[in-house]
C-alpha cells in the first residue's frame, strides 16, 4: 500500500502544503541499479567502439608501414655488413626469407657463439664481415674471412663463434637440393673464385638450386651485360669482383665488390659490367 508525505512550501509570507506519492526505498534501489546497469552497457559499449577503432587504426598503420619498409628494401645499393652491426656481447638474427630455403642474416659481437646443434640440413654461410669460426665434434673447425663461404655438415653438431666479431649470411640447403659437385661440405670456399673470366662473354655456374631457389654465380667481361627483364621472384645480389651496373625500374645503380642489391619479384632489372665484373644472386621463389 502506498503511503503519503506533506512537503511544506513557502511561498514569501504565504505557507502552503501539498502531498505527493512516497517512492518506496526498493524502487529507488532498484532504479539505482537500472540505472547503474544502463551507465555500465553504455560505457562497454563506447569502449569497445574505440578499441574496435584504435586496433583497427593501429593495424593499419602499421601494416602501411611494414609496406614502406618491404619496399625500401628493393631497388638499392646497400651493404648487409654496414645494415646489421653487432651489439656488444650479443647474437642477433634478421630473417629476410622463410620457407624451407629460408635466408638469414646473423650479426655476431666479439667472443660471441652459436652453440653447437644438429641440423637434418645443409647451411651454406657467406661472410659479409670479420671472422667466423665453424666447429663441430671430433675437432672440426673451419676458419672463415670476409668473402670466405662455406657449407656445414649435416646429422652432426654445427656451431658458430667468433672473437673479433662477424657478419654472415645463412642460406638453409636440403638434402635433396642439386649442389654443384665442385662445392663439398665442410670445405671453404670463396664464390668469386669459383669461375673464371672469359673475353667477351659471361659465365654462369649454378651453385645449388631447387624448384624454389637458385644460387648462382656469374662472370661478366668488360661492357658485356643482361638485358632488362622481370625477376621471377625476390633475389639479392653479392658483388664480388669489379664494377657494374644495376638498372632497376629505369634507374641506375653503381655497384662494387662488397656491396648488395636486391630486386623485388617482377621488377624490372638488367645488368652492365663496366669493368670485369662477378656477382652472386640469390633467387628464391616461394
């Protein structure tokens, strides 16, 4: 039953009373808690819209700018010594292609090592820079320079270590990919040696390849060249001896031994050798 109160209203001199019907206390407590009920699903309810929209804008900036960065990455001349620098008392390891074939760039300060593991596959190792020691069981060590490569061994313990410091990269080899009988496990090697100069032509020498992958090494004579073509997949470029020339998408690239390139697939490339001129390239295309 609903119960009365008087409200008493002045009104200047004049006092007057009135009467209106008493909320009970649990209509309050319960429009208390609608309305706290209502406030709370509101609050979720804007939350979630600006989370929504704040992951959206943060996926997308930063997709943008791993696009920037993927294509930075083509279409120049850089050094992959010069772009992966060591950090004093650490191991660092930069993944430029996955897949079975994947590339890898390791930085490895001073008195620094990778521990030896077993790898049911081959690693073929270029040094860009310093010195590398590769060991395994039984005594095996291989000392490698800057331009020394190598392939390790496989089904036995692999390690890295340096004590001056390095730069390398790590090009994962299967088994059943065809190497170049010239190349043997476990041996150094220097690509740039591996062919010789020819007057007025080029040569070619597939080092290891696949249906995926394709290392190949290449002698170009003074002002002989490739003509420009698309690449069928990503490739990278070592410059091993001389001077060339790098066109990439109407542009021209000056480059030198100890330096890179790298072409994005499809882009448009070709290749002049303004002195004697050996190169690596690296086409993977997965």
């Amino acid at each position: 039953m609903r119960t009365s109160f008087i409200i008493s209203i002045r009104i200047g001199s004049q006092h007057r009373q009135t009467s209106r019907p008493v909320i009970s206390k649990f209509e309050v407590v319960g429009l208390l808690l609608l309305f706290s009920v209502v406030q709370y699903m509101y609050c979720e309810r804007q939350c979630s819209i600006i989370e929504s929209k704040g992951l959206d804008e943060v996926i997308e900036r930063r997709t943008a700018m791993e696009s920037i960065e993927q294509n930075s990455l083509y279409g120049r001349k850089f050094s992959i010594a010069k772009e992966n620098p060591s950090i004093p008392g650490c191991t660092i390891s930069k993944e430029i292609h996955s897949g079975e074939n994947y590339i890898t760039v390791f930085s490895l300060a001073k008195n620094t090592d990778i521990s030896a593991e077993i790898y049911p596959y081959y690693k073929m190792i270029v040094v860009a820079a310093g010195s590398l020691e590769v060991y395994g069981n039984n005594g095996f060590t291989r000392n490698l320079e800057t331009g020394d490569s190598i392939v390790t061994l496989t089904d036995t313990p692999m390690g890295m270590r340096t004590s001056e410091g390095t730069v390398y990269t790590e090009v994962a080899v299967r088994k059943d990919d065809i190497m170049n009988e010239l190349i043997k496990a476990g041996e150094v090697f220097r690509l740039a040696e591996l062919i010789p100069y020819a007057d007025g032509k080029i040569v070619n020498m597939d080092v290891v390849h696949n249906d995926k992958m394709k290392f190949v090494v290449m002698a170009f004579d003074e002002g002989t060249g490739l003509s420009e073509h698309a690449a069928p997949g990503e490739a990278i470029i070592f410059a091993l001896d001389g001077e060339g020339v790098i066109g990439y998408e109407g542009e021209e690239h000056p480059i030198q031994a100890g330096e890179n390139f790298r072409f994005a697939k499809g882009g448009l490339h070709s290749v002049k050798a303004t002195r004697k001129f050996k190169m690596a390239l690296l086409l993977t295309l997965e």
